[in-house]
C-alpha cells in the first residue's frame, strides 16, 4: 500500500504547485475561460508533471503534520512563480496607465475581462495586445517550461528558500516599474514638449485659454503616439521572456 500512496501524495503536491501557478498567470488565471477548462489544464498539466518530474517524498518517515506542511511549502512556491509573471506582465499596463494620465483619460473606465475588475482603455488595449503577441510567440509553451524547470531546481517534496523568492518577487516588481517606465517614456517626452510648446504659447499670448487648448491636443497625441510606437509592444515579447528566465528563482 505504500507505492499507491505515495503516488497519491506526489500527485497532490503537484497539483497544488501546478494549480496555484497557473491560478495567478494571467492567460490562464482569467476569468473569461470557464472553471471547468481551467481544472482540466490543471489536471492534465499535473498529471504529466507527476509522471515525469522528479520527487524527493519519503513516506516511511512521512507524519500528517509534515505531509501538510509540504502542500503548504508546494502553494507558497507555485504562488510565488506564479506572481512574478503576473508582475512581468503588468509592465504593459502600467505604461498603459501612465499615458492615460497624461492623455487625461484618468477618468475613463471600463471594465477588464481578464481580472473582473475596472481598468484604463488603453492600458487595456495595450494588455490585450501584448497577450496576443505572447502567444502567437509560443508563450504559453514558455509557462510550462518554467514549471518543467521549477522541478529541476525544487523537486516536489523539497522546501523552497523563501529568502530567495522573496528577493525574486521584490527584484520583479522594480524591474516592472522601470519596464513601464521604459515603455511610456517616448510618450512622456511627446507630452513634455508639447507642454514646454504650450508654455510659449501662454507667454505669446496671455489671453489664450491654454487649458481648453491642451486638452484636445494632449488626447490626439497621445492617440498618435500610441499609434506610432504600438509596434515596437512585439519586441517586448522577447524581453519579457529574457527577463523571467533572470528574475524566476529555478
């Protein structure tokens, strides 16, 4: 009975690494793909990882306590993976976001079927195609293979340094401010000359209203600029992938 229940045990701890990484992506992690869809990739995915990835489980010295905590050591790792590359990937929209605000469109909503939750027009638009590029690229392949490496580095049954993940989620999340910033700043400096323009304009002619004026024209700016530069988001799909092979703890 010990072979049986040790497969068991093995196919449980992937299937809690498996199912909290592929919860938080966010492809996978949407909410416009249905819960029976999502447990069946997380099913078949963890099924094939048990058969093939190593396991270091002991069960002849295994105790419930330790058994628990070993789910709970497996949660911890494939939520931290998981969030890395959701970190990654809101480098996108907070470049998006921050051309919104310069655009004035701060107060423009709308709603985002990949989180449920209220989002920017263009930093949608911006997140949607980036998704689409990344997968046509082969991306969803690239998230398996960060899994397949995950157990190269932590076999399931191993405790995980939480000292690394963590500097790898902190390390993900400055690297993401500065790929957003990275991102918008053709744009920004687009918006700073039009403003360094317009404060001429205001010295010229004092009795101009250069708030009406500016609105207008910061808005086609900024859609033309988005336009221009929109893409230049392709090439980000090949960072994106450098990056998380730098910035994930395997």
């Amino acid at each position: 009975m010990e072979l049986p229940m040790a497969k068991i045990l093995g196919f449980v701890v992937v299937l809690t690494r498996v199912s909290l990484f592929l919860a938080i992506v966010p492809i996978f992690g949407s909410r416009t793909i249905s819960m029976r869809i999502k447990a069946s990739i997380v099913l078949l995915t963890s099924i094939f990882f048990s058969m093939f990835m190593p396991t270091v489980i002991k069960l002849e010295t295994l105790t419930v306590l330790q058994a628990i905590l070993m789910i709970a050591a497996e949660a911890i790792y494939g939520a931290a993976l998981g969030l890395i590359v959701l970190l990654i990937f809101s480098a996108v929209k907070i470049s998006g976001k921050i051309i919104e605000r310069q655009m004035g469109f701060a107060m423009g909503a709308t709603y985002d079927p990949l989180t449920g939750e209220s989002a920017d027009a263009l930093s949608l638009l911006l997140e949607m195609i980036f998704i689409l590029l990344f997968l046509s690229a082969n991306g969803h392949h690239l998230l398996l293979l960060i899994l397949a490496k995950s157990y190269e580095a932590f076999p399931a049954g191993t405790t995980p340094d939480i000292a690394v993940l963590t500097e790898g989620i902190v390390t993900t999340g400055s690297t993401m401010l500065v790929a957003g910033l990275r991102l918008a700043g053709p744009l920004l400096a687009a918006f700073l000359l039009l403003l360094a323009i317009l404060a001429v304009f205001a010295r010229i002619m004092p009795d101009m209203n250069i708030l009406f004026i500016s609105m207008p024209l910061r808005v086609g700016l900024g859609l033309l600029m988005a336009g221009v530069f929109l893409p230049f988001v392709n090439q980000f799909v090949s960072e994106f992938a450098n990056w998380m092979g730098k910035l994930l703890p395997l």
